[in-house]
C-alpha cells in the first residue's frame, strides 16, 4: 500500500483470526476435525437440554386450594393431608404436599395451598380447584368472592383446560355461616352483575384489554353456574370441627367429592 | 415479660408458640396484621413493628422459610429481645435441622416441634444477662474527662493563629494570657486580652457580640507552620480516583435468559481478577452447587438496583427502603442451580414491586355505583391534589367513562379559588351533553354541573351537592376540590373538613406521573392531614391515586412505585392525554417489566 492511500476499514475485525483458524484446521487430520465438530455440537445440545429442563416447571396434576385471605385454606390443608389441627398465620408463600385420596384406588396428586392474597398462580396444570369460602362472613365479603371467582372462571388457562371446581363453604362451624345452596345462588347472581361491570372496565395503559376477553355463560340468559363448560360443586365443610381444636374436622363431603375426582 | 413468642413457616403452620401465662389474647390477630402490613407490602427494612399495645420483633429465616416473631407491651423496652430471637433460631434450626431440610409441607404438619425447655432456658438467660448489666451508673466527676483538663487549657483564645509570633506554641500563648487575666472567661474582657493590640479587632468584636459564640467555639490554635498550597478537599469527593473510571463493561443486564449467560460471563471475569485459580474455581462451585446469599454477596447487586430504580424515577428513600426490605427477604436463601446473585436478586425485586402494584382490595368502581343506586344514595368521589395535576380534566374523563356506561354524573364544583373553574367546569358539561344528548337519554341531562360560584365554602357546596343529587337521583356525584400545597396548613385543614364532613364513598388522590421525591411528601402530608383534622378515630384517608400525564414519561414509571409504596392504596386511573378518551387503568405487570428494563 502506497503511502497517503487511504485504508478501507476492516468488515470484520476477527478476519485474520478466521482465516488462521480454516488454515489450521486443514492442516489437521480429518479426524481431529471431525472429533472437534462433534464435541461443539453436543455441547450445544446439552445446552440445549439442559435450558429446555430447567425452564419447565411441574407438570404433575395438581390440585389447588384458592381463596380469599383468611378463608380456611391453610388449616383444611392440614387436615387433608394429615387430619391434625394447627394454628395457622396468614401464608406467605404457598406449600405444596402430595396427597393421597381415601378409599381402594388411592391415587395421588399435588395439593397445593396457595396464598390469598396473590393473585398470580404457578403454572401447575390443574386438575381441580377447590375455591374455599369463609360461610360466616360471606354476606359482608360477596362482592370480594366474586371478584376472585370471576377473575378465575375468565383465566386462560382454566379456560382452556377446564379443571373440576369445587367450592368449599368452610366455617360451617360458626353459627351464622351461610349453606351451601344460599351462596351459589348470590354469587351467581353478582357474578350476572359482574360480567357487565367487567367488560366496561378500562383498557390498560399499554393497550391491553383491561376486562376480559371471556365471556362467562351464555349471552342473553341470567348467568347460572351450570352454563360454564367445568364441572362445578358446592360442599360443606369444616376445616376446625365442631369440637375446637381436638375433635376431628367435618370434610367427609370434601374429601369424597375429591375422591371422584380421580 | 415477653407476651408471646411464634415459630411458623412461610406458607402460614405454627410450628411452636410460646404463650406468658396469664396473657389471654390470642397472638393470631397481631402476627397476621405484621405480616400483610409489613412482609407482604415489603416494608420489613427493620425488624420491630407496632400494633395496638403490642411491639413485634420479627425475624426471617430464607433458608428453611421461617419466620420468628415475639411480641411484648409496647411501654416496655426490652433490651435482650434481638438477641433472644437470633439464640432461638440459631437453636431451633440446629435441632430440627433434619425435619426443616426436607421439601413439602408434608414434614412440618407431621412433626410436632417441642421446643419449650430450651426456649425457657434461653430466655432466663436473656434475662439474666440484661438484669447483670445493672443500671448505668452516672461517671463521678473524678473519672469524667473534664476533669483531666486543665483550667488555662479552656481558657478560650480567639484567632490566635494570626496574631500570634511565628513559632509561638500554645501553651506559652495561653499561659501569658491566664496570667494576665486570671483565668477569668467573661467574654468581653477574654476578647480583648488576647487580642495583641489590633484596634480594628477590637471594634469588630464588640460589635460582632452576638458572634462571639462562634468565635469562642474556636479551639486552641493551630501550629504554626509555612504550608505550602493544599490540596483541596471536596465533601463529596471520595478517596481515589479509580471510581470514576467507567471503562469497565457497563450493565445493563435485563431480566430474560439471554441475559444469564452475560451474568456468567462477568462473574467469571470479575472473579478472574480477583482470584485467579481457586476464584474461579469457589464462583463455578457457587454457580452450580447450593450457596446461600448473604448480604455481602448482594450488596453491589442492591446497589445496582437501587440506582437503576432512582434513574427511573422512584423516590429515593422508597428505593433505598424497597432494596433494603429485598436484602432481608432473600438473606440466607439457598439458590438453586445455574442461577447467578444478580438474578435471584432482580428476580426477587420484580416480584416484590408486582406485588406492590397489584391492588390489595377490589378495584371495580362501576360494581360500587350500581351498589350505591341499588341502595338509592349517590356514589360520591373526591378529586384532591396539589395545583395542576389534572383534576378537573380527569374528573371530565371519568364522567365521560360513567355516562358511557349509562350512569347520571352530577359535577359538584368545589373548587371555589381558581378563576375559571366553575366555568372550565360548565364547558365539559357543555361537551359531555351533546356526545349524550338528553333526547337519547329519556329527557334527561346525563351530567349537570352543581355550582355556586366562587368564595364559598366548599364543604357547604359539597354537602348540598350531595343532598341535591340523592334528590334528584343522581347516580354519582364527582366533586372537584382546588388544587392546594401540601404544606398549607389552612388548605388542608379545609379538605379534611370537606372529606370529613361529607363522607364521599372514594378518596382519590390525583397525582402527575412526572412528580419525584415530591410525591412521598405531598402523599404523607395529605394523609397526615386528613387523618389529624377528622373527628372520628376511623378517619377517612385517601382510597385510591390517579395517575395523570402518563404519556408524559417515556419509561420512566417510577412515581407509580412511590406512590402506592407509600399509601398501601392502588392506582385506580391512569390518565394518558387530554381528549375524553384518555382514560386507561393500570396493568401492573408491564409497568414492572418497564420499570426493570435496562
């Protein structure tokens, strides 16, 4: 190159690097190439792999207790799993146990207690939820437990796999508390209101659909639970029992209801 | 004299509990208002909490998920408890280590934890060593310090340094002086004899009396000696300069995977200068094996973060704070494997704000008015805020999104100060009734517009607005207040009357998404003030924030952060731009990723 004419830049700065690199690999035996190609590419798919197997999470069946705070959930987890009462605080993080259905066929799931006030789920492919209602505080707290149920019925994913819901009326202990019967019907009746309400909610502030895209039920009828395409129930039960802290819980209905589950 | 004491697990099992014998409230009540105010809305930067006449102290334990929580009469103060908690969680995990490692709950509901001896031993031992430590005795004067000095040594002098002979030391200096004058410390007369002659001295500090008290603070005074010209030191300015060097690889790092191999990549190269072989070798242990956190490893990780938050517009002391709550949070956890520091920590912080952001009651405004008509009373919402933040444009764009809907809007015009508000008022009413022309709406005028012009009390306009509207059969009622400081006392005053007297269904508190630190100050003392002027001991604070101007920041969504961290209450609006329209609600999740992005 003559002085004072002007070097085009390099395209790419590693241009030497790889044409000594193609030079060496020639003059190598084909077979240390071919043993070197074959290295690189089980290591890629090991990466591969191993990012694949480390990204998905559980995917065993599992079963869901979902509920407002201070519902019950907690302690009717404890007494499925091990029929024992324990004080329990508000969770923090959710628990997970494998749980073994009564009677001959005894198959097993994950039961998974989640916190009540998140609002997020784990990504388990559910087989069931038990949506657990505290019965004796349900008139004060309607609007609150249809919102959390209209906020599941209307999630993708359940609608997508529509797992078998069952809804746990706890606290049945309590004098007050309300049947069975009585809070399906007021929460199909707010959840007729709040299909209205939702869907004129805003949008979001990036665009996204603020209410739901789903529309729970049939258009035109009074929202009833039998039109939703999951296999819905309403049980009794009793996570603390009728005698205190040492007699034994009242959830035979729950736990039969569990058992047909399977 | 501790009321309880309670082991449980995160996912809510009392494992073991410890109950004074005589004490007959249950513990559940406190423990569960700790953990929604504290742990959950992530305010567990320090580690004791008041609720009623209760104080809880509370530890977490990230490793087996634990939380240790005691709790004592708010009037005493116990000075062994800090210590108390970190025996019995060192003794606790050291017992059961076994039945603590194994995963699923499954373990914790079978055994039972029968800790009572030991904890009983403990705690007579807290006892016992702060009861040995006795009271502090007050120092006699002989030990005291004071009494080591010697009397010429007090003895003030006044800018000795320039008036003194070149090489003149102190203590020669003063000696001449206490001779002179015996030791006397009036000040009029110390001034003068020490100064050597100098008129225009004199005249100066007589006339300077009141400053004095400065000059006298002056200690003995320096040595003499020819300095040459000092290098200048800066408050601020650090140690050396190898801080400012930014050569190094600049973050950066955002939250997905592709990120994680970037992490490794600098770990490895960090490491690699620091320790060579063994570095290497202890950082690819750590990657792959189980290392627990601790606070070391994650404060340049913290750090990082904390910046990153403030640039985006979060306040300063709340990204301090929200950091800080992190730290606790993830101190001691064990991380699985090929997850690096920084990951788990930016993980952790992204959950922690989502968790902030998602409303913590039901947010559904029209669900509430159709409750309110079907008790026939008028849903009333307050707008208040500081000057120009958008409230009256967003009250139209709320009323527009409620006529939308098919509800009747009675604008209640409050704002009784600012020349043209009644009448910027009439002009959205104007525009809101021909978009729903009354002919659609069976006669009727969907908003009308409840003023009476300006200097009146807004309370008084207020209540009869309301009165008005539940004649009328107003669906709701939005009533505009006038923009006030947060540090004007009288304003405020007169908010909290108008708040407190009229009761209005929903506080909403209207703040511009461009505001700072200014937004935890304007935030406190609004709640502060409502909470002081009202009559009741369950006074109404504010429910609910608007946030305006949205479209305003690109990306940086920090005031959304500040603003819920501070109340506890959620973002009810989002305003993005000034037509009827721009009316949007917030989606927590796409403000996080915005707000964690590099």
């Amino acid at each position: 190159m003559a002085q004072g004419e002007v070097v085009p830049p390099q395209p790419l700065a590693f241009q030497p690097y790889l044409e000594s690199l193609l030079a060496e690999l020639r003059a190598q035996e084909p077979a240390v190439v071919l043993g070197v190609a074959v290295a690189v590419v089980v290591v890629i798919l090991t990466i591969v792999f191993l990012h694949a197997f480390l990204g998905k999470k559980s995917t065993r069946s599992a079963v869901l207790l979902i509920g407002l705070c201070d519902s019950g959930k907690t302690l009717l987890f404890s007494r499925l799993l091990c029929g024992k009462y324990k004080r329990t605080q508000t969770s923090i993080t959710e628990s997970s146990a494998l749980y073994r259905t009564k009677g001959d066929r005894g198959t097993a799931w994950t039961l998974c207690d989640l916190p009540g006030h998140e609002s997020l789920r784990p990504q388990y492919i559910e087989k069931a939820i038990v949506f657990v209602v505290d019965s004796a505080i349900f008139q004060k707290e309607v609007r609150d437990v249809a919102e959390l149920l209209y906020s599941l019925l209307t999630d993708t994913v359940v609608v997508k796999n529509a797992p078998a819901l069952l809804v746990a009326c706890n606290k049945q202990d309590v004098t007050m508390a309300k049947s069975a019967k009585l809070i399906q019907q007021q929460l199909e009746k707010e959840l007729n209101t709040l299909r209205v309400t939702r869907s004129a909610a805003l949008s979001a502030q990036d665009g996204s659909p603020g209410g739901t895209t789903v529309h729970l039920g049939k258009k035109g009828k009074d929202f009833e639970f039998s039109q939703l395409p999951m296999r819905m129930e309403f049980v009794e039960c009793s996570a603390r029992g009728n005698k205190g802290e040492e007699g034994d819980a009242d959830i035979a209905d729950l736990e039969t209801c569990l058992a047909k589950l399977a | 004299m501790l009321d309880f004491f309670a082991i449980f697990s995160k996912g809510g099992i009392v494992l073991w509990c410890f109950h004074e014998a005589g004490v007959t409230e249950s513990f559940t009540g406190p423990v569960n208002a700790l953990i929604r105010s504290v742990i959950l809305q992530e305010r567990s930067g320090n580690n004791s909490y008041t609720h009623n006449a209760l104080t809880l102290k509370y530890k977490l334990d990230n490793e087996f998920e634990l939380v240790f929580v005691v709790g004592f009469q708010k009037i005493l103060t116990l000075t062994y408890v800090d210590k108390l908690i970190d025996d019995v969680q060192r003794h606790f995990r050291d017992r059961y280590k076994n039945e603590l490692e194994e995963k699923g709950a499954l373990k914790l509901l079978l055994n039972s934890f029968e800790f009572n001896d030991e904890f009983q031993t403990l705690l007579r031992m807290a006892e016992e060593s702060s009861r040995s430590r006795g009271p502090v005795l007050m120092k006699s004067f002989e030990k005291s310090q004071k009494s080591q000095k010697t009397v010429k040594s007090m003895i003030e002098t006044k800018g000795g340094d320039k008036s003194k002979e070149q090489g003149g030391k102190n203590k020669k200096g003063n000696k001449k002086e206490g001779e002179l004058c015996g030791g006397c410390c009036s000040f009029p007369c110390r001034l003068i004899v020490s100064v050597k002659g100098n008129y225009l001295d004199i005249l100066c500090l007589e006339v300077l009396n009141f400053s004095t008290f400065t000059l006298a603070n002056r200690k003995s005074p320096k040595p003499q000696k020819p300095k040459g010209k000092e290098k200048r030191v800066w408050d601020m300015g650090g140690s050396s300069t190898k801080e400012l060097d930014y050569s190094a690889s600049n973050g950066g790092n955002s939250l997905e995977t592709a990120s994680f191999s970037k992490d490794i990549m600098e770990d490895l190269v960090g490491v690699a200068k620091k320790g060579g072989f063994g570095g290497m070798f202890g950082m690819l242990k750590g990657l792959v094996g189980s290392k627990s956190l601790t606070q070391e490893d994650m404060e340049p990780v913290l750090e990082k973060m904390r910046d990153h938050l403030i640039a985006k517009n979060v306040a300063a002391d709340i990204a301090s704070q929200l950091c800080n709550s992190v730290g606790k949070k993830l101190e001691g956890k064990v991380m699985g494997t090929f997850t690096t520091v920084a990951s788990t920590v930016k993980q952790a912080l992204h959950d922690s704000l989502v968790q902030i952001l998602q409303p913590k009651r039901r947010v559904d405004v029209l669900r509430d008015v159709l409750e309110a008509r079907a008790q026939r009373r008028p849903y009333v919402i307050t707008f208040c805020g500081v000057n120009g933040v958008g409230k009256s444009t967003n009250l139209a764009k709320i009323s527009f999104w409620l006529i939308e809907n098919g509800f009747s809007v009675l604008i209640a015009a409050c704002d009784t100060f600012r020349a043209g508000a009644v009448e910027q008022l009439r002009t959205h009413q104007r525009r809101l009734n021909s978009l729903h022309p009354p002919e659609k709406h069976s006669g009727r005028q969907v908003v009308q517009l409840y003023e009476k012009g300006y200097g009146k009390d807004a309370a008084g306009i207020a209540m009869e607005a309301i009165a008005y509207a539940r004649n009328q059969g107003f669906d709701v009622v939005l009533v505009d207040t006038a923009g006030r400081m947060q540090d004007n006392t009288p304003l405020m005053t007169a908010l909290a009357k108008l708040i407190a007297v009229n009761m209005p269904d929903l506080v909403l508190f209207v703040g511009e998404a461009l505001v700072g630190n200014e937004a935890v100050d304007q935030l406190v003392k609004f709640n502060q003030a409502l909470a002081d002027h009202s009559m009741s001991d369950k006074p109404r604070l504010i429910d609910g924030i608007i946030l305006t101007k949205f479209d305003t920041i690109d990306d940086k969504v920090g005031a959304a952060i500040s603003m819920t961290y501070i109340t506890g209450q959620p973002i009810v609006f989002v305003g993005t731009g000034q037509t009827y329209n721009d009316l949007r609600s917030l989606n927590a999740r796409a403000v996080v990723n915005t707000l964690m992005k590099a």
